[in-house]
C-alpha cells in the first residue's frame, strides 16, 4: 500500500466487491460504509445496514466521504478548512519539492504545514461569539465547522480554551482520525492476505471484512478483545442514563453540569484514551461534517 493512500488496495476491492466503497462526488474522494470507518464504528453504526446500496437515499446516512489519498486538497477540506482556503494551501504545498516544504533540511509534515498557518494569528480567549467568529475566519475554518465549534451546548467547554487551541485541536483530532482509518484498511488487508495463503481456503465473510477463528474482525468485539468493552460502549455509559447521540438533551445537559462529574464526550480521540491523556475532547472535533 502507498503511504499516501487512506485505504489498502486489496482492502478496497473487498469493500468494494461488497458494496461498502465507492467513489466519492469528486475525484479525489472515497465513500465508505460508516460501519468500517474505524476500530469503533461498526459498534456506534451497529443499527445502519450494511446491504444499504450507494444509489439509495438511505446511503447519505449510511456513508462517509473520505480522502482517497492522504496528502491531498480533499484532505485539507476534510480536516475542517473551507473551500478556498483549502485551495490556498495546496496550491502552496504542491509548489514545494516533491518531498515537501523543508526548513533549513528539516522536512515539514504535512499536518505540520496545515497547522503552521495558524500562528501568525491573532487569537481570543473572550466571552464574544463575534471575536471568535472573526479569527476562525481569518484562519479559514470552513463555516459548517465553525457551528460545530461555536454549539452553545458546549460554550463551557469551549471558552475554557482558547480560539487557536480549538482550531488546532480540530485539525489535529480530524487528521488523526483518517490515521485510524488507514491503519484499520491496512489491517484488513492483512488478515485478506492471510486467508488467502492458508490451505483451507478460509472465506471472507460477506460485508468487506475476512474472519479469524470464525470472528469478524471489525467486530468491536474482535478489537477489544474477548471479555473486554469497547471504547465506545464506555464513552456512551460514562454518563448514566445519557445515549451517545443526545448529547443535547436536556437530561445530556444536566448530567455534564452535575457538580463533581467529569463526561467523556462520543469525539473523545481513542488515541488519546490510548495514551492516558486526562485532557476532555469535545465531539466537534470528530464528526462527521
């Protein structure tokens, strides 16, 4: 698989074959089931379908539009900056060397370089929804981006960062979610490899996935573990009593106002978790925009 590229060849032909990938609505795009975004998404997606076909009205729901390639235009759109500034960028970028902006021989990566064009600008920290408005613009987040951020739902845990901080963080979380992905297809095509030299002839279970031990292997249950849960059903019953998709219910609201209680939030980044960051992650940070 090329470095560059999200999801694995042999890892696309399967999903393909299956219905579970297909071309996105431009060039550079992918549209892939959401059930096999991630480690954790064929538990959070467990009621789509997975024989929802990519002609259907249903498939806006049931699908996901990724890069096809990781270093890319629809990549800087991806991880949350508009159109035109997107546009700016890249243009920047591919007029580098092919391997890159570089500084005195360091190379640049290619996250770097995004949030990069985040320092030079003015920041706030200020109760002023206009304030914020006006250096997210200036730092050319797209506008459905800037609503996630800007959610009254979550103004307490917003202003208790700064504007910039946010901004990177969203980056930053969106980029390392299509790490996750291509980390994921890569797997895949792994265990297709291994089914494929194994003298039984082991099948590939219908829905783009091969199996071990008679296990689908983007089953949560086959990532976490036997026995153990996954990172998902914790996030979703850190807050008794609180689904993962109404976090702007009132009974959501009450529950992450209670004195002495911390929520872990649905975005909340599993690499983090991973690392034992204490640090909350706001969901804004990883839907799906």
């Amino acid at each position: 698989m090329s470095e560059s590229t999200i999801l694995a060849p042999l890892d696309v032909a399967n999903l393909a074959s299956h219905g579970l990938l297909g071309p996105g609505r431009t060039t550079g795009s992918l549209r892939i089931h959401k059930r096999r975004l991630n480690a954790s998404s064929d538990e959070e997606h467990h009621h789509i379908p997975l024989n929802i076909s990519l002609e259907s009205p249903a498939a806006r729901d049931a699908f996901a539009t990724i890069p096809a390639v990781l270093i890319s235009r629809e990549t800087l759109v991806y991880v949350g900056l508009s159109e035109a500034k997107a546009t700016e960028l890249w243009d920047q970028w591919i007029n580098w060397p092919a391997s890159g902006p570089g500084d005195g021989g360091l190379q640049v990566t290619f996250i770097d370089f995004i949030t990069g064009t985040l320092q030079n600008q003015v920041n706030t920290a200020e109760d002023d929804d206009l304030q914020w408005r006006a250096r997210l613009n200036a730092c050319g987040i797209a506008v459905n981006v800037q609503d996630a951020i800007m959610d009254p739902h979550f103004k307490y845990l917003r202003l208790s960062e700064s504007c910039l901080f946010w901004a990177k963080d969203t980056i930053e979380m969106r980029y390392a979610g299509l790490k996750d992905i291509q980390r994921l297809s890569c797997q895949r095509e792994m265990e297709l490899r291994r089914a494929a030299s194994r003298p039984s002839g082991d099948p590939v279970e219908h829905g783009g996935v091969g199996r071990q031990g008679g296990q689908n292997l983007t089953d949560s249950s086959s990532l976490t573990g036997q026995g153990h849960r996954s990172i998902s059903g914790l996030q979703q019953q850190s807050t008794p009593g609180v689904g993962a998709d109404i976090w702007g219910s009132a009974s959501a609201i009450a529950a992450r106002n209670a004195p002495g209680h911390i929520v872990l939030f649905k975005g909340l980044d599993q690499g983090r978790i991973a690392g034992l960051s204490t640090r909350m992650v706001p969901w804004f940070a990883s839907r799906s925009f």
